[in-house]
C-alpha cells in the first residue's frame, strides 16, 4: 500500500475544502482527509500552522503547508514533491 503524502485538514461544510478535494480526485492523487470539527488534535495542529487561526482547507503536501491554496499554489506543491506529472 502507497504512503499517503498528501493531507487535506478542513471542514465538511467548507467550500474551499471541497474544491480542494474535488481538484485533488480529479488529478488522481490520494490523500487523506482530517474533519477538523471531529478531530480536536488536528484542529489544535492547524491552528499552530496558521497563526493561530482554524484555516480551511490547510493542506500538508509531504511537509509543504498551503493554507487555503488555489488550484495553481496546490499544483505547484504537488509537482515540486513529483505527487504529479
């Protein structure tokens, strides 16, 4: 089984974390998805990344932290770590 290199930390209710996700299934890159409203651990590991501030999505492209990325700023993450071509 594949590591997974890609987190995606956000909120269900979020549209910015759903267009994230929705441009990360459609590249086809795995990730894994943290609800921060059910996971208190990780709400506290975003916020430690972002000033303190819950920012959603916060994604951690194999040890990049993007904080609410366009499409172009994930893109460039994904092909910098060669998560894609």
């Amino acid at each position: 089984m594949p590591v997974i290199k890609v987190k995606v930390y956000g909120a269900d209710w979020c549209g910015d974390t759903q267009r994230a996700l929705k441009f990360l299934d459609g590249l086809g890159v795995a990730y894994d998805y943290v609800n921060v409203e059910k996971d208190a651990e990780a709400a506290r590991w975003v916020k430690e990344h972002n000033d303190g501030k819950e920012l959603k999505p916060t994604i951690d492209v194999a040890g990049q932290i993007l904080s609410v990325p366009d499409e172009h700023e994930l893109t460039q993450a994904l092909r910098e770590k060669e998560l894609m071509a």
